[in-house]
C-alpha cells in the first residue's frame, strides 16, 4: 500500500477537494448556489468544477434563497444529497423557512419515514468590510433548532473531513466556514476522510484555565496563549467545531481540570454559544471545580461597522483575549 | 422598588470610598436630602444623602470599610415593602483584597469581615476544598473582588497554623494605610524621584513686618492677622514680580499661570492637606486671612471640598509656630515652587560695624529645576525678602 499523501492546502481547496471526491463517490451528491458555476462562487470555492461535472451537477441558482432552498429540500426529500452554497451567511435569512420549519421538522413529523440528507455552506463572520449585512456570525440561531445539526470548522484538514462527514449524515447539516480562513493553508491528506460531527478537540493542552473557541477565534485563542505562557499562564485552548450537538464531555473534563473557563467567539455575546457553554460547564459537576466567574468574549452588542477600526473593535481580537484572561487569573474579574 | 443607596462618585478620579460614619441606623427614617452617611475618599470627607424617602434598612458597609464607587452600601424601603424585594450582593469591603498578606503578619488587623459574614463569597472550588477539610469560610480572608475567595486563599489558611507561630514574634502595630496617607507617599514619592530639587535660603528681617502687624491687630473691630498672612501675601506679590516662576512643568510645555493661587499647607490630625488661596496677589491681607481661617478650619474638621484645594500654583509650608528655624520642603507637583518658613527668631545681626540684636525669619525655596534656574529662584525669593522687609507695600 502506498504511504497516504498530504499536501498543504487552502480552507477554501479543501472545500473543494471535498465537493469533488463527494461527487466522484455518489452520483446523487450535486451543488446548488448563486453563481457556483462559471463565477466560480462569490469566494471563488466552487472554482472550475462547474467544467468538471456540468451545469446539473453545479447548479447556479436564481436570487432567490427561499425559493432555491425549497429546491434542495425537495431534492433531498426524494433522495438526493445536495450542496446547497449561500453567498454569504446573511442572506439565509430569506431561507430560513425551508431550513427551520421544512428541512429540521420533516423527519420527525413523519416518523422517521424520511430524512433531508441536505448540507448547507455559509460563508460567515467579519472582517472583510462587507459591512452589517454581509458580516454576521449567525450560527447560534440556527444551533438553537433541534433537528439540525450545525459545524464550524476551522482548519483546512477540518474543513474537508466535516464537509465529507455531512455530506454522508442522513440529516441535515449547517456549515459556518469565516470567510477569513478562505486562505489559511494547513496539511489535507488527499485520500477522503472524516471528522466526526458532534466532537471537540484540544488543540492546546494547559492547566490554568480552559478556552473554548469556535472558528477563527481558535486562531486568536491559540495565539493569545502562547502570549500569555510567557507569564506562566497555561491556557487550555478548545475548538469546539460542532455547536449541534455539542461536545459537553470536552468541556466539562477540561474545567475540571484547570478551575477556569473563558469562551470566545465571534457572535454576539449575548445569548450566543458562549452562554451555552457557561450553562453546560455549572449545570454539570465540574461547577464545583469553578475558581473564579466564567468569562464570555463575543461579538459587541451592535451590527458590525463598515469602519475598519470600528469593525476590528466589534468582535474579539487576541490582545483583547490575552487582556481579560490575565484580569481573570490575577484575580481583578 | 426599595431605593438603592450606592456610594457615589465625588472626584472625578475615585474608584472607591471609604464610609467613615453611619449618621443613621437600620430601621431609621429617613427625608430624601437628609445626610445619612459620610464618606472619606483620598483628599477629603463628603456627606451622602438620602435618595429619596422612606424607612433606611439593609447596611451592608459597616463604618471604615472600603466601597467601590457605585455598590449598593444600604437601601431605604417605602410602605410595606422589605428586604424581600430585592435582590443583590451586598458590599463587601475592597480592602478584602489586601487580607492574604495581612493574615500572616496580624490575624486581628486582616479586615476579613464582609457586609454578610454568614454568607462568604468564594468560588465553588474553594468551597469544596473548604467543605473537605472542614474549614468554616467566614475565617479566610479572599483575596478576589468584594472579597471572594479563592481555593488558593483556602489553601493559604490551610498552611495558616505555620505562619501563626511567627505573630508571636511581631513587636510592632500595624497601622492601617488610610486614603490621606496614601496620596501623601505617593504624590510625594513621585516629586522627590522625578523633580529635581535645588534648595535657597535667605533671612529675612522681620522688626518692621512684626511692628505694622501690631499696630493693625491693635485697630479694634478689625480681623487679627497673622504672621502667616503676610507671608502668604508677600509670596504671591513675589511670584505676581517674577511671573516665569508662576509655573509648572507639563510634557506639552511649561505652563505659566495667570493667577496666582497659593497652596497653604495645614497639619491636620494623621496628614495634612493643601487648601489653596487663589488669586492671593490681588486679595487685601484681610480677605486673605479670613480665607486661611475658614479653609484650616475646615480642612481640620475634613470638611474640604475637593475644589478647595486643587490647583495651586506654589505652596507655603510654616512651621514656625513649633519653633523651627529653618527647613526645606518637598516640592506638591506639578507646582514649580515650595517656601518653606521658620520662626521669626531674635538673633545677633551684624549692622554696619556692630552686632546688635534683630529678628529674623529664615525662608528655604526648593525649586524644580526644569521650571526655575537657581537665578530666576533667586530673583523670587530677594522679591518675597523685600516685600517682608518693606511691609507697608504689601497694604497698597
């Protein structure tokens, strides 16, 4: 047997490999989004496969979410496993009809009878200054739907196995990808392969106090973490890549061992994943092993500014990280 | 809604207040502008009061704790209404935070108490660790905000025993740091390592100051004037002849001031405090003894308001009422100047070719050099000496 191969690509390559290997195993898999096809996608994902498997199997689709979700809900309703792209997360909006009340209730209102095999991409999160209504992190929303299950991966290797790991899930599949991790580059094996659905991973093991991060903010977690170890602060960093359903076991073994919890993400902070977090960590035993308040790093309670500062300011960056764990730790929070 | 009685922000740059007495008690009624308590903050004593009407109930700060600015320290309740009806944590002295290192020097000085001593806060893992043990967390002192334990500070307690055989051999009290004595180390730490100092002495005869002074406070109906007075009139006329030395050291630039408000330095019981006589150099000797009268009366009750001694411009410091003859004084940045003066002393002076008996006042000006040069200092204080001198100028 041959060694199997890695090689360093993009998020957004990785995306694609996936697509196509997804498409070269099942015929049934195909992508539907607007201007997917000769585009090549709004953040050029799709690029050429429009040329490799033809305008049936990447489908552009009118402007039209609502009515274009239907499609692909109907699709995998009669047994096929559609791709479905929003131009940008925002615009899911307009569709959350057909992915709350059809896509997410189907299976349970009929009795287990059918699925909707259905995968949705969403291009999410700031920074790109596409201003307030191209910049959300709205993967809270949809995580509070039973019935879907919603991922956010955030390397290159992750992104490929998830995407290949909805795809094959009988239900549907909500994935955030941060337009700002488009171009980060990371080690995908060639080979297809999976990351399960529903389970966290440390990227950072530490004892003083645990992070748990979601998307790019694992970046800055990781990077505020390495700042704060050269004060002696061993900082626990969590990628939580599955919102629905959660990993509580991560968690809740993780504060247990460092006393402390801090979640950072780049929704809003209020009612967001974070608060989640908090509830699952004092809900469960490892509240007695708490030494000091949890502390929430989210978005700012404001749309998200067009102004570059302005922008930047609104969500946390890793100075603002290093800052508030090192209030925590010495004790001023 | 019981009204909430929080501890208000009276300086602009006060984080916490310390509540130095309770004028009311639980159950008392109060009227909406009645004062209820009294605060000390870091330069002065403030009276609070009411909120509004009704019955004053829930204390949570007991006299001398230290209350972050904006915490509930009480709440007044209307008709029918109780504790029941709110819910928050009650104070907790910020001083708390100070305990961990007072509780191994002097167990009895650790402010440790907390506004509910029944109910410590303390993090869930302290708790645990407290529970088994068997420790009783009223008796550890937290080190976290409001007084929260830690496990850490459970673990110190732990190894408390070890440290308490060491308090046997402390032969000293510990005299807790108030508000007053804090700025005091602080403002002058930062003058004597960061301004440089240089020092000028000159006497100055005093036969005719102290004659005219006699034949004034002899005029009845009239206000006594003191010796003081004259002086604080005769350096501000000084500084009104030399205005380059009417100023202070900022990174932007050197600021010369157009008036001149002089700092009057006032011993009072455990510190002292600057009160200041603005624009000194165009008040009459008698609008400027009164003012002195009023501000050390006030500063000596700690009634000053934080108005009545900010600023200043230079600052006399006094101490010829103890019989001192001369000393030097740290500069009270940012001003530029500082006179201190002795007694008025009669001594041999030599006149012509003879020695006679005269009076004499010795007076030190320490300078920061980066404002004053040692002749601009000189030209100030051979002002101030001939104003002294020739008194009958400080009249017109």
């Amino acid at each position: 047997m041959n060694a199997p191969i890695t090689r360093e690509l993009t998020y957004s390559q990785a995306i694609q490999e996936a697509l196509a290997q997804a498409m070269d195993a099942d015929p049934t898999v195909f992508l539907m989004g607007e201007d997917i096809g000769v585009y090549g996608g709004a953040f050029q994902v799709t690029g050429d496969l429009v040329h490799r498997y033809g305008e049936d199997r990447v489908m552009d689709t009118p402007i039209a979410e609502l009515g274009a979700a239907g499609v692909a809900v109907g699709a995998a309703l009669a047994g096929c496993k559609p791709v479905f792209e929003f131009q940008f997360s925002d615009f899911s909006a307009l569709a959350l009809e057909q992915i709350v009340n059809q896509a997410a209730k189907i299976r349970f209102m009929l009795g287990g009878k059918v699925s909707v095999p259905l995968v949705m991409r969403f291009p999410a999160g700031s920074g790109t200054g596409a201003a307030a209504q191209h910049s959300q992190s709205l993967e809270a929303w949809l995580a509070h739907v039973p019935g879907l299950k919603v991922v956010q991966p955030s390397t290159p290797y992750d992104i490929k196995g998830m995407l290949l790991a909805a795809i094959d899930d009988p239900d549907p599949v909500m994935v955030f990808e941060h337009k700002l991790l488009y171009k980060m580059k990371g080690d995908v094996p060639a080979e297809p392969y999976r990351v399960p659905i529903g389970k966290a991973i440390v990227r950072r093991a530490g004892s003083s106090i645990s992070i748990v991060a979601t998307s790019i903010m694992v970046h800055r977690a990781l990077e505020a973490a390495e700042i704060l170890a050269g004060e002696g602060i061993d900082a626990e960093v969590i990628d939580l890549r599955t919102l629905r359903p959660i990993d509580r076991e991560t968690i809740i073994e993780s504060v247990k061992k460092t006393g402390r919890l801090a979640c950072v993400y780049e929704g809003v902070k209020t009612l967001g994943i974070g608060a989640e977090i908090s509830a699952i960590v004092t809900e469960s035993e490892a509240f007695d092993y708490l030494d000091a308040p949890i502390l929430r790093l989210g978005g700012a309670e404001a749309p998200i500014p067009y102004n570059p500062v302005l922008e930047k300011a609104a969500v946390p960056q890793t100075d603002l990280i290093v800052t508030r764990v090192r209030e925590l730790l010495s004790g001023r929070i | 809604m019981p009204i909430e009685v929080i501890l208000p922000k009276v300086d602009m740059d006060m984080a916490a207040g310390t509540i130095s007495r309770w004028l009311v008690k639980d159950g008392d009624r109060v009227k909406k502008g009645a004062t209820i308590f009294e605060i000390e903050t870091d330069k002065s004593t403030m009276e609070v009061e009411a909120p509004g009407d009704g019955t004053i109930g829930q204390i949570s700060a007991k006299e001398g704790a230290v209350v972050p600015v904006g915490v509930a320290v009480a709440f007044i309740f209307g008709e029918g209404e109780d504790a029941s009806a709110i819910r928050l944590p009650s104070a907790v002295p910020a001083k708390a935070a100070e305990a961990p290192r007072l509780l191994v020097a002097s167990a009895e000085i650790a402010p440790i108490s907390s506004g509910d001593s029944s109910k410590p806060r303390a993090t869930p893992l302290a708790r645990r660790i407290a529970r088994s043990h068997g420790l009783d967390l009223t008796a550890i002192a937290g080190s976290g905000p409001r007084g929260r334990i830690s496990a850490n500070d459970v673990q110190l307690q732990l190894k408390a025993p070890a440290a308490k055989s060491v308090q046997a051999n402390i032969d000293y009290d510990l005299v807790p740091i108030d508000g007053m004595r804090r700025t005091i180390a602080e403002r002058l730490t930062l003058s004597k390592t960061t301004v440089p100092h240089f020092y000028l002495s000159a006497a100055c005869d005093m036969e005719k100051l102290l004659k005219l002074r006699a034949e004034i406070n002899a005029v009845e109906n009239l206000l006594k004037l003191s010796v003081n007075d004259f002086i604080v009139k005769a350096l501000a006329l000084a500084l009104r002849q030399i205005p380059e030395a009417n100023a202070s050291w900022s990174d932007e630039g050197i600021r010369r001031h157009r008036a001149v408000d002089v700092s009057v330095a006032v011993a009072v019981e455990g510190g002292l405090y600057t009160p200041v006589v603005r624009a000194a150099e165009s008040k009459t000797l008698g609008q400027i003894g009164a003012e002195v009268k009023d501000l050390a009366a006030r500063a000596k009750d700690r009634r000053l308001q934080p108005s009545d001694f900010a600023g200043g411009t230079t600052t006399l410091s006094n101490l010829g009422m103890y019989g001192i003859e001369s000393f030097a004084a740290i500069i009270n940045p940012p001003q530029a100047t500082i006179l201190a003066v002795g007694a008025a002393t009669r001594r041999p002076v030599v006149v012509g070719e003879e020695i006679r008996i005269g009076t004499r006042m010795d007076c030190t000006l320490s300078c920061d050099h980066r404002v004053v040069d040692g002749a601009l200092g000189a030209q100030l204080l051979s002002a101030f000496r001939d104003l002294i001198e020739a008194p009958l100028r400080l009249l017109v």
